[in-house]
C-alpha cells in the first residue's frame, strides 16, 4: 500500500520568493513519485518525475525537487515565484512494479502568488 | 505534442440517468486510466485497463460503472444509473509502457453534474 502526504492545504509567497511545498510519501516498495499541476479550469499536467535516477529531479518551470528516501519526503521547490505558478499542486506515488497500478494522489497544495 | 482528448468538456444529466464519458488516449499507450476528483477533494483513482481488460479497480469502480474500448482509439467511461455523489470531474490518462516509471499522461476531464 502506498500513501502520499502533502503538509500544506495552502501555501501563500510574494512574487519573486522562494517556493516549497512539502511531500511524505509512504510505500512498500521503491516507489515512483510525481509532481502534478492544475491550473484553474484545466487539466494535469506533469511538472517532474524521481524514477530511482538522481535525486535532484529538475522539472518545467524552474522547479525541482529532492528525492529524500531516509525522510520519505519529495518536497517541491523553485527559486523565485512567478504569478502565473498559482495553482494547484499534486504530489503523487506510483508502486515500484508499475503494471497497470493507479496514481494515489496527495490532497493537493493551493499555491497563492501575492504580487 | 500528442494529447489525451475528452469528451465532453461538461456534462449535466439528471440523477438515474446513464451517462458516457469519452476519451481517446495517446495513440501508442498501453494502459489506460480514469480518475475522479470530486469538487474540493483529492484525485481517485478508479479503474485501469489494458490489453482490452480492467487491470485493477478502487472501490469506488462498482457496479454501476463499466468501462470499453469500442475501436482503436476511444476508451469510455459508462455510468449505469447517476447519483448525486456521482457529481466530480473525470480524468481520462494513458501510460506508454509496462513499467511504472513512466507518468501517466492527462486529459483535461469532463467535469459531469448530476441533479
């Protein structure tokens, strides 16, 4: 069985500063681990992905992320916010095996841009 | 780029009745998905299918749910008999191969709405 946690409903930063949204992922297996974005009205698109490679995964858009297995945590990070980053963000862990196992989705992280 | 495609963009019907939810997924993928989100809550996993079968399913896939892919290209999703609770947007997605290290690619969901 597998879990994601994501520790934040709502993250608010000002144009310019650094984001985090933090992930724990729980899984019985070495896992895959995702980040997914929503923006209002639309649909998922992937933003990064960690597939047992390096641990530092670079995604679109400036952000990345850090495959930390000792604290199971897959935090999401950009340098400096952009207004048109406000949206919703998703955390998400596929098993290991892959075969046609589903996504479980974190709850989600609402990303508010103050200009 | 290659896209999942959904159909349509927003479906309104009235409870009891059946309704169709379409997707055509990337052309050379594999494994084929529907996710539900319903308004204010996280991304569940329903069903996957591939090799013309369902895979797996949540337990959320009961009874009045069925799932096809009539030709080539389309995959649907056939609600028998609608509730209320039915009421979320649906998420078409498609995964290239096997393995699971490969994200699933998203369509931009029907958002269906049930009174």
């Amino acid at each position: 069985a597998q879990s994601v946690t994501q520790l934040d409903s709502h993250v608010s930063v000002s144009e310019g500063t650094p984001v985090l949204l933090r992930c724990n992922y729980s899984s019985s297996y070495s896992p895959s681990l995702f980040w997914y974005v929503q923006h209002p009205n639309k649909g998922l698109q992937l933003l990064l992905k960690y597939t047992s490679a390096a641990t530092l995964v670079k995604g679109i858009n400036g952000f990345e992320a850090e495959f930390k297995k000792s604290e199971t945590s897959f935090h999401l990070t950009k340098p400096s916010a952009h207004m048109s980053d406000a949206a919703e963000y998703f955390c998400v862990v596929s098993a290991a095996g892959g075969g046609a196992d589903g996504l479980t989705f974190g709850k989600g992280t609402h990303l508010i841009i103050q200009p | 780029e290659p896209e999942v495609t959904q159909t349509p963009s927003h479906q309104v019907t009235q409870m009891g009745q059946e309704v169709i939810l379409r997707c055509v997924p990337i052309s050379n993928h594999l494994y084929f998905y529907w996710y539900r989100q319903i308004l204010g809550q996280k991304v569940e996993f329903l069903v996957s299918f591939y090799n013309n079968e369902i895979s797996e399913k949540s337990e959320i896939f009961d009874d009045q749910f069925s799932v096809e892919r009539p030709d080539g290209s389309n995959f649907t999703l056939k609600i028998r008999s609608t509730k209320l609770e039915d009421s979320a947007m649906y998420f078409c997605a498609s995964r290239p191969r096997t393995s699971g290290r490969y994200e699933q690619f998203f369509g931009p969901g029907t958002r269906l709405t049930v009174l």
